[in-house]
C-alpha cells in the first residue's frame, strides 16, 4: 500500500499536473505551427523559388526494385522541420522575453510596506504614552 500512496503524492503534485498540460498545450501548440508552416508560409516560399514544394524534396539512392521500395534521402521534410522548428523556437523566445520584461517591471516597482497592524498601533502608541510620562 506504501507504494500507491507514494505514487498517488506524486501523481497530484502541482509540478507534475502543470507538466503534463504544459505538454498537452505544446503539442497542440506544434500541430499549429506546423499547420501555419505547412499551409501558410512554405507555398509563398515554393512560389517564390520556383514552384517548389518542399516536401517532395528528396535524392533517391536506390529505385525501387519489385516489392522492395525505393530508398531516399528526404531532405524536403527536413527542410520543413527546421522551418518549423525555427518559427516555434522563435514563438517560444518572444513568449518568455514578454514574461521576463514583466517580472522586471514587478521587480522595479517601488514596493509600498504593508500597514502596521492593528497590534502594532496600538503598541505604538502606549510606547509614546510611556515616553511622555518620563
């Protein structure tokens, strides 16, 4: 029973939930982006080179011979997945740049001390009461 206990404290921690949809987010987050590059970038840069379509880039070592298929170096894909890469990369460093300029301006602004307590008040005050009787 130790076993389960242990693992169901692990399984409900903060960390591990928050991990788990900040991975559910990023894949939803790569199939975006991979849409965009896919759908949106790349056929204005094939236009652009030509027609080229980047994803039947490929050099083609051995034909195909019978049931046996061609063997191919797809370095069209490749291409793509750098773009991809490169454009999420980018998403992500714009996202924690925006983040970090906001902790800073958190950090920089002028921290106001919290107002004394009631107890503290009132303790101040018989301290002066005190002072004025010397």
């Amino acid at each position: 029973m130790g076993i389960l206990k242990e693992f169901k404290e692990f399984a409900v921690k903060g960390n591990v939930v928050d991990m788990a949809v900040g991975i559910i987010i990023g894949a939803a987050f790569g199939k975006i982006v991979s849409s965009f590059v896919g759908d949106v970038i790349m056929p204005p840069i094939g236009v652009l080179l030509g027609g080229v379509d980047f994803s039947g880039l490929a050099f083609t070592i051995q034909e195909a011979v019978g049931e046996t298929p061609a063997v191919v170096i797809s370095y069209g894909k490749f291409i793509q997945t750098v773009v991809d890469f490169t454009i999420i990369a980018f998403a992500i460093f714009i996202a924690v740049k925006a983040i970090n300029t906001l902790k800073r301006k958190e950090e920089e602004a002028p921290k106001v001390p919290p107002a004394p307590s009631a107890e503290e008040v009132l303790l101040a005050e018989i301290r002066d009461l005190l002072k004025e009787r010397k």
